[in-house]
C-alpha cells in the first residue's frame, strides 16, 4: 500500500503546472526527434545533459522522461508517412504503416500507431509500478559480487545483441570501457592513459563523448552523404479508425503490450527485438494473413504496442539495478550520477520523491503524447521539410556549446571532435554505437563493484561465481545469449520472409516510377 | 528558340504549365520543363512524384508540342536551377508561377520569383493560380 500512496505523492508533484510544463517540452522535444530520422532520443538526451548543470532534477527527469517516450511516438509517423523508420524500433512499423497510407488509409494506420502507443504505454507504466519496488527491495540484498555479475550480463548481451555482429559490438564496447578509464584512478591515484595531459587527468567527461559520439558522429556521418532525392511523403488522408479497425487493434495492442514489456526488462538489446516478435506473433494469429506485406492494421498496431512497452520495461532494470540495456538508458544513467544518485536498489528508498514523481510523469506524458500526436501530425511531418545543412549545423552548434558548458574548457572541444571522428567511423564502418555508451558508463561501475568484491574476498577470485545470486546470473547470461542468437535468427527469417512478401508488389511500383 | 517553365506540382505550377503551353502554341516554340530539389531536406513539396511528372508528360503529350521534361536533383536552389537552365539553352521566355506570400515569409525564406525576375537574361511570365484551383 505504501507503493501506492507514494505514486499518489508523485503525481501531487508531477502535476504542479511547472512540472507540467517540462514534461510537455520533453513530449513535444521527444516527439520532433523522433519524426526526424536519424536524431533519436539517445542524442537529444545527451545533447541535453548539461542541462542537469542548472535545473533541478524532478524537472530535469519528467522532460527526459518525456523525450524518452516521445521519440518512441514520433517514430511511427515517418515510418508510415515516409517509409523512412525514424527510430530503428520503428522499422517494423514501416512495413504494413507506409503500405496503408499508400492505399489512402495513412490516417487510420497513424491512429492505431498513436492509439497502440497509448495503451501499451500505460499498461507498461503500470507493470513498472507494480514490479520496480519490489524488484528493488529484493536487489537490496545483492552484495558487491553479485553486481559484478550483472555488469557483466549487462555488457555481453548489449554487445551482442545490438548492432550487427557480435564481434562488432564487443569491439565497441571494448571503446567505451576504454575511454571510461581514462583520468585518475579514485583508489591510487594513478593516472591512467591521460598521456600526462592535465585536460584528461580528470577523466574525460560522459557529457562530451556522449555528445561527440551520437551528435557530432550522426552530423558528420549525414553531411558524408547528404545528397539523397526528396522521398515523396504519402498524405495522411481522411478518415478515421472504423469500426473494423479497432476490433482488428486492440487485441494486437494487448499482446503487443504482452511481448514488448519483459522485452524492455531483459537485457536484451531495447525495443527492436520486440517490434519483430510481435510482428511475426500478429502474422501468424491474423484472421486475415493475405492482406500482411499489403497494409494490415495489425501489422502497425501490435509492433508500436510492443515497442512502446518495452520502453517502460527498460525502465525496470534502470531503475531497480542500475542497468541500462539501451543507449538512451545509459545516457538517464548518467543523468542520474550528474545529481550524484547512483541508480540502484536504494534508489527507491534515498530518491523516492524523485522517482515516483518520474513514474507519474509517465502516465501524464502518455496522455500528453496521445493528445499531442493526433490531431497534429501535419505540423510533425513539416519538420521532414527543414533541409538537414540547417539541422545538423544547429545540433553541432548546440553539441559544442554543450560541451564548452562543462569545464569552459577549450580542450573539452578538441576532445568533443575527436570523439566526433571517433562516432562517425563506427557508423561508417557499421560498428554500433550503444555498446560503446553503455560501456564508458557503466565501466566505471563494475570496476568499483569489482575491487570491492575482491577487497572483501582479500584477493579471492572465486566469489565472483560462488555467490548463489552471481552464479544463477552466469547461468542466465548463457540462456540470454542463447535467447538472443535465436532472436536474431528468428528475425533474419522474418525478415526473409517479408522481403519475399514485399517482392511482389514493389516490382510493379518501380517499374512504373 | 525555347520556353523554360519552372513546374513545381502545386496549383501555381500547373497555372504555370498552362500559360507556357499557350504561349509556346502562339509562337511555335519548344518547352522545357523543369523540376528541381537542392535534396537536402527529407521531404520537399517542390518535387514532382513520378505520378505528376506522368501527368504532366501526358498534358505535354496531347498538345503536340515539341518539349522535354528536366527532373533534377542538387544543385542550386529551384530560382538559380531556372535561370541557368534559360540561359544555357538561349530561351526566348521563362514561364513561373507565383503565389501571394506574407511579408514575414518573404523575408525569412526570399522569395524564389524575384530572384528569377532579377537573375534571368529573357522576358519573364508570372502566372498566378487561378483562386479555384
């Protein structure tokens, strides 16, 4: 009961019209980011990390809270008006969205997009209230091995499972964790790869390689192949859901919901994997199979349910454990150690305020999105006509004053470049980029975790896996792997599957253009 | 001798494409057509969908007229792409469309017609759409 009394508090707070407010920026902000392809919710959350200098945090986390859930909104529109996924959770959508708004039914496909979103997300926000608290009191007892144990999953199966290869993705995290131990170490005093320069004997700070890694990367990486034609933009149309459509919806929301909250909990790569499963779940309990791969409703509603669930449900293991599984996770992470919270299980306890004032902004900034994204998505798809030159010169105009915020520090600058180049080769090259954030992140962390347990142990390398909870967490890591290679698997296949489907009626429309 | 109509598929344009065929009728000239997007923006308006340029391709088709259609993508904006277009091929006339615009907005953005007016080295048609269309 106490759980619920406090989420009670937290909307007493969250609905202070201030706070208000910063949530419909932060909806409004997540939603434009997430119509423009390319600029997702990880890089606007890092571009705004120094943010966290001067506003106080309940502000700051209900408007990060609100870029975090609208940029899994605005995806959607792009993806069916467009047939360009502004976020890579919104691929799937792509498919039966753009397929509809071809065949005149845009508006009803964005609806049940809008609609879905709405519904997972609250049901989501729901599961995330009932299972965070108690997740977090049973996580109290986790000793220091234990953590190891976590960081390690955690760093495995966000390299393996995001990206294209796990090679890849290992040698991206294996970045991160490097640049995370760049400074002085905290225990010693030894400092570590600053190749004797004052500039980096502090460390190098997230906010600048966040920042020069998704933000000046992705401009760079954009202005290295700028001149692509116009796509033409597939008019909404009129009309609204029939009757039909929402009884074809609502189930699919509900499973979409089902299959993307424990999605988002697992560290299992974030909201992709979801979309796809819930798609292929929707295909094969379809009353109406022939019209999937030519505009099927359910088709758009079960994977934008499932992708906007599983946002929720990376909030689970962010909040209770300090794990991030995504890239945008680890930049609330950061967030947070900005404050000088560490997330973790006493964040429940130490910050219960501030979080359940966050959860309460969930709810508020679901229905905020709904309104929001209805009625308005002409003024959303306009942002589509800003030539990107005036885009990307204002995003790296903001990422180095961002940076230059931090320390006032030229140096900072050179390294934001740096870094920069840095972001732009991985993409270039095809190496993802969140492994590399998640590891400058949480690097730190385990290392600390990691000295503690052999400072305790006096040495003993062994309670690293003979804690009960550590070594249930190995055996987990190898199942999850396993989980995830299947996963995949299961998604090329799909993937196979659809482009056979699609093969079809895409021949007769480039022959006709 | 040519005429160079700037088409963009909007009631302006087609008012334009209009004007230049009559025109090109009484003088027994050529048309030019051309539709450009510098393409650095996801979506431009001004860039005529295979559908229009289908359109316009049959328009052009049924008035027996000798033309050529010209889609590009980069280069200059759509009002140099124009200018330099008549001015390479010698063109008699340049045929444009206009439309009312607020002042605000013709501060902020310039306005694409005066830039023709102003650059182009042959007499200019403006055309406005009609209010119906």
């Amino acid at each position: 009961m106490g759980d619920f009394g406090a989420l009670l508090d937290g909307f007493a707070t969250a609905l202070q019209p201030m706070y208000l407010l910063y949530a419909l920026i932060g909806v409004t902000l997540g939603t434009a980011v997430g119509v423009l392809p390319g600029i997702g919710p990880a890089m606007t959350l890092a571009l705004l990390l120094p943010l966290t200098y001067s506003l106080e945090p309940t502000a700051a986390f209900i408007m990060f809270a609100g870029i975090y859930y609208g940029g899994m909104y605005g995806g959607s529109t792009t993806s069916i008006l467009l047939n360009a996924p502004g976020e890579s959770s919104s691929i799937i959508t792509a498919l039966e969205g753009n397929r509809m708004a071809k065949a005149g039914r845009g508006s009803a496909a964005l609806a049940t997009a809008a609609i879905g979103s709405f519904v997972a997300g609250t049901i989501a926000t729901v599961a995330l209230t009932l299972v965070a608290p108690t997740i977090a009191r049973l996580a109290v007892q986790l000793g220091p091995a234990d953590y190891v144990a976590l960081l390690v999953l955690a760093f495995l199966t966000v390299a393996a499972v995001l990206g294209s290869s796990p090679p890849r993705g290992i040698a991206s995290l294996g970045i991160g964790l490097f640049l995370g131990l760049v400074g002085t170490d905290t225990l010693t005093g030894q400092q570590r790869f600053t190749l004797g320069l004052p500039a980096l004997a502090d460390g190098i700070d997230v906010v600048v390689v966040a920042v020069g890694v998704f933000a000046v990367g992705e401009a760079l990486y954009v202005a290295s192949r700028l001149r692509r034609g116009p796509i033409p933009l597939v008019p909404a149309g009129k009309g609204w859901m029939t009757k039909q459509d929402w009884s074809r919806s609502w189930k699919p929301w509900l499973r979409g919901t089902a299959i993307g909250f424990p999605i988002g909990t697992l560290p299992a790569g974030g909201a992709e994997v979801g979309t796809f499963l819930s798609y292929s779940a929707e295909r094969k309990l379809s009353k109406h199979p022939e019209e999937f791969g030519k505009g099927a409703i359910e088709g758009v509603a079960g994977p934008e349910a499932a992708n906007n669930a599983s946002a929720a449900g990376v909030l689970v293991p962010l909040l209770t454990l300090g794990l991030p599984t995504s890239a945008t996770a680890a930049i609330l992470i950061s967030a947070f150690q900005s404050y000088g919270i560490q997330p973790g299980p006493l964040l429940f306890q130490d910050e219960s305020a501030l979080i359940w004032a966050l959860i309460a902004s969930l709810y508020i900034g679901n229905v905020l999105l709904l309104v929001l994204n209805l009625p308005l998505v002409g003024i959303w798809v306009k942002l589509l006509q800003i030539p990107r030159p005036y885009l990307y010169a204002g995003i790296l105009t903001f990422a180095a004053l961002g940076s230059y915020s931090v320390g006032a520090s030229t140096e900072d600058l050179v390294l934001l470049f740096l870094l920069g180049l840095l972001g732009w080769a991985m993409r270039n090259f095809g190496f993802p980029i969140a492994p590399a954030v998640v590891g400058l992140i949480l690097g730190p962390i385990a290392e600390e975790q990691l000295r503690r347990a052999l400072a305790i142990s006096q040495g003993d390398a062994t309670v690293l896996v003979t804690s009960p909870f550590a070594a249930v967490v190995y055996a987990a890591l190898v199942v999850f792997l396993f989980l995830g290679w299947w996963l995949r698997r299961r998604q090329a296949r799909t993937e196979a599957e659809l482009a056979a489907v699609a093969a079809t009626p895409a021949e007769s429309e480039r022959s006709s253009s | 001798m040519t005429i160079v109509v700037g088409y963009v598929p909007k009631p302006e344009g087609r008012a334009a494409l209009r004007a230049a065929v009559e025109e090109a009728d009484l003088r027994g000239e050529g048309l030019h057509v051309l539709n450009t997007s510098r393409g650095d923006a996801y979506v431009d308006p001004s860039y005529a969908s295979p559908e229009d340029l289908a359109e316009v391709r049959g328009l052009l088709e049924e008035t027996g007229l000798r033309f050529e259609l010209d889609q590009r993508v980069g280069g200059r904006g759509g009002a140099e792409e124009v200018a330099a277009t008549a001015a390479r091929l010698g063109a008699s006339l340049i045929v444009i469309g206009i439309r009312r615009r607020s002042p605000t907005g013709k501060l902020v953005f310039g306005s694409d017609a005066q830039r023709i007016l102003l650059d182009a080295e042959c007499p200019v048609l403006a055309v406005k759409a009609p209010a119906a269309d």
